[in-house]
C-alpha cells in the first residue's frame, strides 16, 4: 500500500496508461451498450413467443448465457428465439472469454505491474541527505567499496540508467536511483550540492562525459575516477577531478614490487604521521625458518612486527611465531627503520643470477605496467601472452603462446624462473595457472591477481604465495578519500586503524587493557598530547585525550568497536 500514492501518479502521468485506460474503458462502454441491446431484444422475442418477463430477468438471462453459465431455467422456444441464443452465446465466448481478458491483462493488469516495479526504484533522493557518496557503476571495486560505505555508516546511492538492471539490483540490496547518466536532473535529483564524493568508474569516454555533467551543476563536489588507459588521465583531470587513479597500472606495480629479488623488502602499505606501516616477504631472506625471538629483528632495526601473513590468514605477532617461506612480515617503524631493515635483511637482485627471469603470465595493462617495474629495477622478465598483437609490442621479452602449455612455460624459463606473476583478469584462469605453475616449481615464488575477494583464499589454497586484489585495491585508495586515518592492506583486508582511548580504558596500562586478547588487534603505536610512541611500553597508562593505533584484520576491527565502543 505504500507506493499507492506513486502507482496512482504513474498512471496519471503517463501517456501511454493513460490511452490504455481510455481504450479499456471504450470496451466495457461496448459490453455493457451489446449487453443492453441482447436484454431489450429478449424482451422483444419473449413478446413474439406470447411471454413477459422483468428488466431484472432480462438482464440475468443475457449474462447466464454470455458467460457460458446457462442454467436452462428460461429458454426459448421458437427458431427465432433459439438462433438468437445462438448468436448471444458465440458473442459472450469471444467478448467475455477471449476479449475481456486479453484487453484487461494489455490495458490494465500490466500497466499497473510496471507501475509497481517502477515505484520500487525512486527516481530522487530526499531533500535531506546529504555527505552521501554518489556511484554511477557496480563493478568489483565499487561492490567491495560498499561494504565498506555500509560498515561506516556512510549513506550512498547507485545511479542505473536501466530499468530492468535498476530493479535487479535493488532486488539485491543495494540503494539504487533511476536516471541517465549525462542528465542533468539526475544529479540534481542526487541531492548533488550536498555529496561527500562522487565515483565514477565506467569507461573512459564515460567518465568524461559525466564528469563535466556533474561540473556543469557543481565545481565543488570532489569527483573521483578510474582511468583505463594512460593517455585519458589528462583528460578526465581536466573537468576538476580530485583524483584520478589508474587501478590496473597501480595493480601491476604492486605485483612486481613483491617479486624476489627488488632492491626493496619492505612495501610501504600507509603511514601516520612519521609512523608507517610495511609488508615485507620473508621467502628467501635470513629470517626464513626462524622464531621471531631468535632474529632479533627490532634489536637490529628498530622495526615492531605487529602482524604476519601466511597464504591469506593473518595471525598477531607472537614470540614464538616461526617464520617460514611464505610469511609475510607486518612491519612498523620510520623511514630510517624501514630502510636499515633493507639494508639488513633484503634480497636485491645481485643475489639471483641475471638468466633466472620472471615470468609474466597476461600481457594486458596490469602484466605490462607489472613489466615496466620489472625494467625499471632492472630484472629480467619474459611476458606469455597468446595475443598475436599484444605480443608484437613486447620485442624480445614476448612469448607467443598458451600459459596453460607446458611447452610454452618451459620455452618462457619457468624451470629457472625466480618467481611467477599471473595477471589475467580471469580468476577462473588464474587459480588454475597458479596450481599449474607450483605443481611444475614446487619453490618457485607465485604472485597472483584476484579480482573478487572471494578467490583470494581459493588462489592461497592452489599454491599463491601473494594474492592482490584489483577490487580491494581499488575500494581501499577510494575509501581513504573518505576516512583518511583508515589504510588497508589491500592484499588480503588487514587494517590499520586510529581510535581515540575508550572512557572505561582510561588510566589503565595497555597490559591491563586486554585489547589483544579481547579483540585480536594489536597497539602498534600511541599518540599522547601530539607525539608518537611506536611499539608503547605494555605498562603505559593510557591517557585520556591519547589516540591509539591498533592493526589487525576486518573481524578484529570490528570486535574492537563492539568491546570497546
């Protein structure tokens, strides 16, 4: 009953309802005209038979027999009277059969049906949101973007073009506006003035267009976009975008970066102040097989472990924690901490022989802007790629062929490869590629792409020794737009994260506190009256204007503000 009042207004508004209205309205005027004239006709006939019968009887007979019903208690009796019973009832069968509901269903049922599937998707917000975050698609950055959107309690809404897609995703759940695109109405129905930010991640030539819409209407709202090829950056700046990323190049990047063998250990993932936070492989560095008691690595460096990573799963710090092959450190320190850890435990590229390549598996943008870093830091790299034209653009590093073949792997040097990045932008293909590789280099290092999150365990469990999610990389630099003091690992979703001290946390030490028992997260660092204590004293008393830094993953995150508001 609540989208009467909009199912009523469409009907009055709308041109086409309104002729099918006026129509079905024009057949009922005919039954009841067809109707009448049988009634005054049986009265005539029953005249001619020497019978009188009421108005009422009249009436009752002509519908008996129109609709089939016929009850046989008045009949006629002469020919005259027979043919005309004949001719009422083929009439009532076409009429109120075949007619009346076709015409009913057509001019009526669905018109009212759509009515009342396009009342499910308004086509306005309210007049009062505001500091709401406006989307003009779904892909997976922008669905693991409001997941995050919806945990913070930020308002948003999505604006479809489409009706049938509108209606699907509100099916789904999602906050969905109907409208065009490049209208301006749409963006005034948005509430536009009082956005908090504005994602536009279509393609290029639609961003563009959209951008200067909402520019047209607005010069302060902040417009974030994605740009699919590098020569559109310029272009979508242009129009007063705030920030224009470039996601699969970024992506491409941080692939590389993690490969063995960089002048790099330790990759910066945010920073607080003068405090940053790094992830650092442990594959092949001195640290691999040992307990973290034994490296002795703050005592060396200054750096706090605050977290490690293993194939996806992201445990505390602890002691006793043994480091393997496939940890990955969570590390922070300063500037100069972070870069004596380089000097003390990072592997550079003198220490693996010139021949030993990395494979490159996709030639798209992220396998090339993956190459690029590669060159860049001077490692050699053989691209795969079955492309004929993709190939053609990388001269000597290219190898034309099927990843999946065993004989073009081998033609590429995966038996003496130092590490494999697989960047298809197929999960599907990218877990069995990163299965396929570690059954052929049980040692090998495997760094992977995952576009939706849920195949970044699927691609751990065949064999990654890294996982970067496109969507989560994406969703992440978006959202730190929003809530600056908030980073993401966007490799797996670990946070790292400020609060102020909780009223019932004041005064006591941070042993006392409990925080990593209750909670899971881990106080890496305290922020007392404008200074900055990394890795705090356990029997520090927490003061109460303090602001802590805490890191640990979503579920951690979240068990903090239930625990402690």
């Amino acid at each position: 009953m609540k989208f009467l009042p909009s199912q009523l207004l469409f009907f009055l508004q709308n041109k086409t309802t309104r002729r099918n209205s006026l129509l079905l309205l024009k057949f009922f005027l005919l039954l009841v005209g067809i109707t009448f004239l049988y009634s005054v006709l049986f009265h005539v006939i029953m005249l001619y038979e020497g019978r009188n019968f009421s108005w009422i009887t009249g009436f009752y007979w002509t519908l008996t027999v129109m609709s089939t019903l016929g009850f046989g208690d008045i009949t006629f009796t002469s020919d005259l009277g027979l043919s005309f019973t004949l001719l009422v009832l083929l009439s009532g069968i076409i009429l109120l059969l075949i007619m009346l509901p076709f015409s009913f269903i057509q001019f009526f049922y669905a018109p009212w049906l759509e009515s009342q599937e396009k009342a499910r998707v308004p086509r306005q917000v309210d007049e009062n949101m505001e500091d709401h975050v406006i989307l003009t698609c779904l892909d997976p950055i922008t669905i693991n973007l409001v997941k995050k959107l919806i945990k913070f309690d930020y308002q948003y809404v999505l604006v479809v073009p489409e009706m049938q897609q509108a209606l699907e995703l509100a099916d789904a759940g999602y906050r969905v506006i109907l409208g065009e695109l490049d209208h301006l109405e749409t963006y005034e129905n948005l509430q536009i003035h009082k956005a908090a930010l504005v994602v536009v991640t279509n393609d290029d030539l639609t961003n563009t267009s959209i951008a200067f819409t909402i520019r047209e209407l607005t010069d302060s709202v902040p417009i974030v976009t994605n740009a699919d090829i590098e020569h559109s950056r310029d272009i979508l700046e242009f129009p007063g975008n705030i920030r224009v990323f470039e996601f699969t190049k970024e992506l491409g990047q941080s692939l590389a970066r993690r490969t063995l063998g960089l002048s790099r250990g330790a990759n910066i993932i945010g920073n607080f102040e003068d405090l940053l936070i790094a992830e650092a492989p442990a594959m092949r560095t001195p640290l691999e097989g040992q307990r973290l008691m034994d490296t002795g690595l703050r005592q060396k460096t200054g750096v706090t472990v605050v977290g490690i990573w293993d194939r996806g799963i992201f445990e505390i710090a602890q002691p006793q924690t043994m480091i393997n092959s496939t940890t990955v450190l969570v590390l922070a320190g300063t500037v100069a901490q972070l870069e004596k850890y380089d000097r003390t435990f990072a592997i550079s590229c003198a220490d693996y022989s010139s021949d030993a390549p990395v494979l490159i598996l996709g030639g798209g943008r992220v396998g090339c802007a993956a190459a690029d870093t590669l060159a860049e830091n001077g490692v050699r790299y053989k691209i795969v790629e079955k492309s004929p034209a993709v190939v053609k653009k990388m001269e000597e590093h290219r190898i034309h062929g099927d990843a999946a073949d065993i004989r073009t792997l081998q033609r590429a040097g995966i038996d003496a490869a130092r590490a494999v990045i697989i960047t298809t932008h197929d999960d599907a293909m990218n877990i069995y590629l990163t299965f396929y590789c570690r059954q052929l280099r049980p040692t090998v290092q495997i760094i992977t792409r995952a576009t939706g999150e849920r195949n970044i365990s699927k691609l751990h469990r065949a064999g990654a020794d890294l996982v970067m999610s496109y969507a989560s990389l994406g969703a992440n630099a978006i959202f730190s737009l929003l809530q600056p003091d908030e980073v993401s690992m966007f490799a797996e979703g670990l946070n790292v994260f400020s609060r102020v001290v909780p009223a019932h946390l004041r005064g006591r030490t941070l042993a006392e506190a409990k925080i990593r028992e209750e909670t899971g997260c881990n106080v890496i660092a305290i922020h007392p009256d404008g200074e900055e204590l990394i890795s705090p004293d356990p029997q520090l008393p927490l003061g109460k204007k303090d602001t802590l830094l805490l890191v640990g993953s979503l579920a951690a995150e979240q068990d903090f503000d239930e625990n402690f508001g």
